[in-house]
C-alpha cells in the first residue's frame, strides 16, 4: 500500500475486491508491467477507516458480503483483461 498522495493502492486483487465491498472507491487501475495492475483507492478525509479495513483484512477480520466480494472480483479482472 503506498500513501505518497493520500489516494491508496494495493497490487492485491483480494484486498482490492475487500476494500470495494466494504465501500470504498477505486479510482483507477494502474498497470504495473505486462502481468500485474495496481489498484488505486480515492483519497479519504479520514484514512483512519481504511486502514482499519485493510488491517482487519490481514487478520481475517473484515466482515463484507460473500456475493458482493465474489461479484467484485470478477468485475475487477474484467476491468484487467478488458485493458
């Protein structure tokens, strides 16, 4: 996760997709190199709540729909391979 402007970003699809279903918006896909994208988050007035989303993501916390993480998946890979 980088913070050089306040937007956050990951590389990671599952943290990626988490952070959607919990409800917070991507701003944009990035593409790293040939394989690998980043995915970028607006900015928050109060980044304390998403970095509260992303910590409870890594300890397995982070309580979002199944259906709606599994629909953002698959909406995030057809943003990928749609590029």
């Amino acid at each position: 996760m980088n913070d050089t402007t306040k937007n956050y970003s990951t590389p990671d699809m599952g943290l990626a997709a988490a952070l959607m279903t919990a409800g917070f918006e991507i701003q944009e896909l990035q593409k790293i190199d040939a394989k690998k994208y980043e995915f970028i988050f607006k900015a928050q007035k109060d980044d304390s709540h998403i970095k509260g989303a992303i910590s409870s993501y890594w300890d397995k916390n982070l309580l979002v729909s199944a259906y709606d993480y599994f629909n953002n998946t698959k909406m995030l890979k057809s943003r990928i391979y749609s590029s």
